[in-house]
C-alpha cells in the first residue's frame, strides 16, 4: 500500500487539509481511525468496499464520508487507487449547503453535492493521467469551481481552536462561558459546521491526541491520565471503540491513517 500526501493550493488551504492519493499494488485492508476531517474520495481505479463484520459493500465511484466516533475498515482491491480530499473542519460549508452533521456516519455518493455529468468528466480526466501531481491539480481545478461560501464561521473556530489547544479535554458547559452565545444554540451550530456535538469532536481530539502522544511517553496509563482518563476501563472501551483493537494491539501494529 503506497500513500502520497500534497498540500493544496493557497486559495483552498483555509478548506482542504490535505490530499492524499492511496494506491494498492495487491489487494490489502486498511483502518481508518476516526477524525475530525470529513472527506471526499474520487476512485481513479479498481474497487474498494467498505468492511462490516465479515461483509463487504462496495463503495461509490465518487463519495462524501462524514465524521464518526469509530474505526472504518477498507479493502482495496489489487491496483486499486483512490484520491482523498481531508477536509478542515468546517470545509465541507465551502462546497456544499448540506449541514455537516447530516453527513455524520454517512458514506455517500458525491452526487448529492455535485452535478453527476461534472463528475464523471472529472472521473474521466482523473483515469486519462498516470501522475498523481496532475490528478492533485484536477481536483483542485474542480473544488476551486465548486467553491459557493467563503464566509468562515469566526465563533465555531474560536471553539475548535480552543479544544485543540486542550487536546479534547474540556467540559463543554465551561468552553461555552467564553463565547457569547449560550449553550444550546451553540451546539446546534457547532454540529451543522463541524458535523458533530462539540463533546463528541472533542472526544476525537482527544484521542487522537493521545494516539500521538503515546511513542513519546513511558507508558499507555501515563499517557491516558494525561488525556484526562482517571478510570482504566472507560479509557480502555473508548479506546477500542475508536481503533477497533485494545491499546496494547493497536500500538504492536500502528497501520492506520
């Protein structure tokens, strides 16, 4: 398995954190971890299916994943190839009307955000390449068309930053006392940017925080009571929610993105 990262350009760098072009020279699985990007793929060859259990459904030609709280599986067939735009939170409001939140949990055709016979240009532009840098810059060419709202919601990103700045460990009550709205109309906002609760992208924050932390730390517990988990086995459920393996599994084989 073969991953290629590239930065966007200087116009999309406030909506696209990165591009990452995945290739399968032999058939493989991968985990994806949950994060705080939603992301658009565009398949420029082969399958991939989506994982549940022993099942596999393929996914759509070109799609729209929304966050989640759990891991994801995927197979790759062989010579399957699959170009991913990892948004920036609140991203997806520069491309799309769709409330973020909507998407939580969904992996969708990008149909619902984008004309079909446009994407099955780009589809076909994407196919006709062999380097990857052009197929970055096609994309780009695409989203920078698409671009409909470049108002960023100030309020939002002061709290994201601020739970950033707390790798996920803030109590939501307390965050809201900082910013002049209250708490209910806060979280309603904060889920139709982000495209989840405020506790729960902060929970992803938060572990994935510790997930980067723990090759540095002497140990998993003193890494997790810095996280700000002061019972093992609540620590240790979320863990494996989130990673699908136990600690001590996940961090044997470190395969994820």
């Amino acid at each position: 398995m073969n991953i290629q990262r590239f930065l966007p350009s200087a116009t999309l760098k406030p909506y696209v954190r990165e591009y990452l072009i995945i290739e399968a020279d032999e058939a493989a699985k991968t985990t994806t971890i949950p994060d705080t990007s939603i992301v658009l793929s565009f398949r420029i060859n082969g399958e991939v299916f989506k994982a549940s259990g022993t099942e596999k459904s393929p996914l759509p030609l070109n799609a729209v994943a929304g966050l989640r709280n759990s891991v994801r599986e995927f197979y790759y067939d062989q010579q399957a190839i699959n170009l991913l735009v990892l948004l920036n939170e609140g991203g997806i409001k520069a491309f799309s009307k769709i409330p973020a939140h909507e998407l939580f949990c969904e992996n969708i055709s990008t149909e619902h955000l984008f004309a079909p016979a446009e994407l099955r240009r780009l589809s076909e532009q994407l196919t006709s390449t062999e380097h990857n840098s052009t197929r970055v810059l096609l994309v780009e060419a695409f989203l920078l068309k698409k671009l409909i709202n470049n108002t960023p919601d100030l309020l939002i990103y002061s709290a994201v930053s601020a739970i950033k700045q707390q790798n996920g460990a803030v109590i939501v009550r307390d965050l809201v006392k900082s910013l002049p709205i209250s708490l209910d109309p806060f979280e309603k906002r904060f889920r139709a940017v982000i495209g989840t609760s405020p506790k729960r992208y902060a929970g992803i924050v938060r572990l994935r925080s510790l997930i980067g932390k723990y090759p540095t730390h002497h140990s998993l517990t003193e890494t997790s009571l810095e996280a700000g988990y002061f019972d093992q086995a609540h620590f240790i459920k979320d863990f494996r929610l989130f990673t699908g393996q136990s600690p001590k599994e996940f961090f044997q084989l470190q395969r994820y993105w």
